[in-house]
C-alpha cells in the first residue's frame, strides 16, 4: 500500500515499563500506511525493556543509555530527529512508555490538519486506564472534555485539560517553539503548551479520540500528583500575569488535591 504523505515523528521516553511498552509500540506500528519515524529514548533500563526494543528494531530506532530523566529522553529524541521533523508535513508527538495510540488516530490528525492547513497544533480526545486498558477517572475524563468543547485561552492559565497524548505538533512549529524545558520533572508538556499557545494561539480540537493515558501505581500521574501540582503552579506563576487568574489556579489545585486525596 502506498504511503502517505504526512510524515508522523514519535518521541517516547522510558525507563523500566516493560510492562507496558510493548503496547506502547505495537500502538504506533499498527496506524498504518503512513511514513512514521518512532524513536525511543530509554534510561538503561534494567529490566527486560531492552530485550523488547530489540524485538521491534525494525520499526523503531532505539537507544539506552543512562539520561537525566525524562525530559532529557524527549528532547534528545526531538534532537535525533530534527533533520525530517521540520520538514514539510510532518508531524509531531510524543507517547510515554505506558500510553498508546487508539486505531486510527494518524488517520484522524493527518484528515484534521489538511482540512485546517493554519493550525498548528491540535489536540484529540484521550482515556484514562488502569494497568489491565480498562477506563477510569471517568468523572474527570468528562470534566475536562467539557472544558475543551467551551475553551477559551485564559483557561490554560487556571487548569490544563489538553491530554497530552493525543496532543500532535506540525514540526515547523516544534522548530519555532524549541525543545521543552529540562528544568521541569512533571509538568513539561503544560509549560509547553502555553508557549505553544503564546505564538500560535489555541490549538484544534477534534472529537476522536487518539490515545490511552494511563494510571498505574507507579506512574507519575499515580502516585506523584501533589508534587505535579506544586509544579504546574510555579509554571503558572512564571508565564500568567493575571493574579486574578493565579489565585483561580490556586484553588482549582486545591481542590483536585482534595478529590485525589
């Protein structure tokens, strides 16, 4: 079957997931006909992930070596790849070792950018699951899905509901806005959206949903999610003026912090 056009750029970061990234992997092979670079940066892990990564060197290039956390690991990855990544029509992503795409997401994100040749990002749909794929956290699956369908930008300021694997990067624009912030250890991505948002304005939204976010006990998003707040709220206070919004962010992590705990 004759390739498509679009040219996807996967970056995914991992350390000690053999549980998981094989799905992870498998998720990435199976979108199809399209012309997809995969590239995974692990940490020398010592489990069996290397034997993994082995099994699928023919779809993925792979490296493991000792890094600096997972930051490190994605721009390393954005890095190896950038001489194809800001090329015309590529497209970028990034899928942490225990997430993976749903069938048919390439297909949905390469329709949506060629029918909005201006945007330059675009964010999907995305579940929440358990260590066995089954969905969770449905309340708050629904909660931000409702914040996507009445976005406005100033929300970004209070809270982030654009999950981040099934958020997808036209490469010119990875190019303009640069590598992620090396300084973050859990809120990256938020940080990277509101630079994104900044020089491009608000992203896509489509109604599919591209990928599975999960939860597990070892998973930063389970069992870290104080810290994760603390975080959000330092990038918040860096990049929002509006004290009326900083407060607003404040107590919306208030009370996550409640609901969680």
């Amino acid at each position: 079957m004759k390739k498509s056009g679009t040219h996807f750029h996967i970056v995914t970061p991992s350390y000690n997931q053999d549980t998981f990234i094989e799905q992870t992997i498998k998720s990435v092979i199976d979108q199809g006909h399209f012309l997809i670079s995969h590239v995974v940066m692990d940490g020398n892990s010592s489990d069996t992930t290397k034997k993994i990564l082995k099994k699928y060197g023919e779809n993925i290039t792979w490296f493991s070596k000792k890094d600096k956390g997972q930051t490190d690991a994605l721009n390393k990855g954005i890095l190896f790849l950038q001489k194809t990544l800001y090329e015309e029509n590529s497209i970028f992503s990034y899928l942490n070792s225990d997430d993976y795409y749903l069938a048919g997401a390439f297909k949905s994100v390469e329709k949506a950018f060629q029918q909005n040749p201006n945007a330059q990002w675009l964010v999907g749909n995305c579940s929440v699951v358990n260590e066995i794929n089954a969905p969770i956290h449905m309340p708050i699956q629904k909660y931000k899905s409702f914040l996507r369908s009445i976005y406005q930008p100033w929300m970004l300021s209070i809270v982030n509901p654009l999950p981040q694997p099934a958020v997808f990067i036209r490469g010119s624009a990875v190019k303009a806005v640069g590598l992620f912030n090396e300084k973050l250890t859990y809120v990256m991505d938020f940080e990277y959206w509101l630079r994104l948002q900044h020089m491009y304005g608000p992203p896509l939204f489509i109604p599919d949903t591209l990928a599975a976010f999960r939860i597990h006990n070892t998973s930063k998003g389970g069992s870290q999610f104080i810290p994760q707040f603390n975080e959000q709220f330092f990038v918040a206070e860096q990049n929002v003026d509006s004290p009326v919004l900083l407060l607003a962010h404040r107590l919306h992590n208030w009370a996550t912090k409640v609901i969680y705990s």
